[in-house]
C-alpha cells in the first residue's frame, strides 16, 4: 500500500513548531511527508531563523491525501496581501487542492485556508488571537473557544502554534487508528507538564495577569492584520 502522502506549503516567516511539530508525528507514523515551496533549490525560511529546503514545488505537487497548512509571523502581509486570488502562487495553489481528502492547518494558517476559500462552510479554529480576523472570511463558522483542535467533516484546524502536536496525534488516530498515535507519543515522550499556566485567556495563570492577553494583541497587532483582510476581501 503507498504510503499516506501529507503535504506541507511553506512560506516566507513560518512558524516552525507548526511545521516540525507535525512533521516529526506524520513521519513517526509512516506517512509521506513533502514540503512545498515555488522551488527545490531555494531555501525557505521561518521568523525564527530556521531555514526549509522544500522537496517538492506548487506547480508539480499534485497527489495529496492531506494539506498540511502551518501558520507564520503575519501570514496576512507574508502571503495574503500578495495578491488576490488568481494572482498570488500560494493561495492559488490551496485553492487547487480542494479536492484534497483532508485539508488541515494549525494556528493562522487557518486564515490562509480561508483566504483560499477551503473553510467556506466549516466549523474551525486558529490562534486565539486571530479568531476575529479569521472571522472576516465569509463562510468561516470560527469557534467561540480555545479548544486545540476542530473537525468539521474532513477539515481539521489547530489552534496556536503547540496545538499542532495534539491536533496531529489526533489526526493521526484518524487515518491510522489509535495504537499508531499512541506509538508516536510514545516516541516523542509527549506529556506536557508547564511550570506556569498561560496557554490561552482561559487558563488559570490569566486570572491573576490580565494584561497578558493584550501585550499579546499588542505586540502582533492583531487590529492591523484585521484591517488589510477587509482591504484584500473588498478588492
């Protein structure tokens, strides 16, 4: 049997975790992981620095049994606002992928997944703080809490960045069953056990420091990016 094909589009100021965390659970359960990019001879490089050689390109990436769509920096000014659809390479390329059977992403890749018009009907999830931009994208049904991870038919979103984890042992469980997913935690020695409690606004470190929820929408500007998808979505 041919190995279960996940494909994974990278982009200028990617969030690592959201493409290595992932990564590492997919290829500890065997599946087939590519990473695609505009080309195999350049590098691709996150905003922390850590630099992607894809081994596959948009245009010759074609069989996928699951797009794997990790979230960035500002994936809104890193790719969005490049140009509407029909004009812009990675979006367009999403798009192509409709018929993909799982389309997935974790944290604001959700907005790219929207912005492709693949969440048009479904019930998702993306970074907490950018659950009002992701909102903007007509037929988006964006959840009103902070789990990590949503199904709605065969999309499957993740919310920020760690998410990514659980959301791909659970995706893992449902192409591969559980024992596969066990086994893959298992490997990783996955079990979070955090000194402090501060994962999303609901979480009780939050009750006692308030003001971290808006250092956060502070210091990524969650308001501007807000602003240039209604800007590209009038276009």
């Amino acid at each position: 049997m041919a190995a279960f094909r996940v494909g994974v589009p990278l982009y200028p100021n990617f969030d690592s975790l959201d493409v290595c965390g992932p990564y590492q659970t997919f290829t500890l359960a065997e599946m087939d992981c590519l990473l695609i990019g505009p080309s195999t001879d350049d590098f691709v490089t996150s905003w922390e620095g850590v630099s992607i050689k894809p081994t596959a390109t948009f245009d010759g990436c074609t069989d996928l049994d699951m797009l794997f769509v990790p979230g960035g920096s500002n994936p809104v000014h890193d790719v969005i606002l490049e140009g509407p659809l029909g004009s812009n390479p990675y979006l367009d390329f999403l798009a192509r992928r409709k018929e993909t059977n799982w389309i997935c992403s974790v944290c604001s890749g959700a907005l790219l997944l929207g912005a492709a018009g693949l969440l048009d009907g479904y019930t998702c999830t993306t970074h907490w703080a950018y659950q009002d931009v992701l909102r903007l994208f007509p037929g988006a049904n964006v959840v009103k809490d902070y789990r990590r991870y949503v199904r709605s038919a065969n999309r499957i979103t993740g919310a920020g960045i760690s998410s990514g984890l659980d959301e791909s042992l659970y995706i893992t469980s449902v192409i591969l069953g559980l024992d596969v997913a066990r086994l893959c935690q298992l490997k990783m020695q996955y079990r979070p056990d955090p000194i402090v409690h501060c994962g999303d606004p609901s979480d009780t470190d939050i009750r006692d420091n308030p003001e971290l929820v808006s250092a956060v929408l502070g210091d990524w500007d969650i308001g501007e990016a807000a602003t240039a998808v209604k800007d590209w979505l009038a276009k």
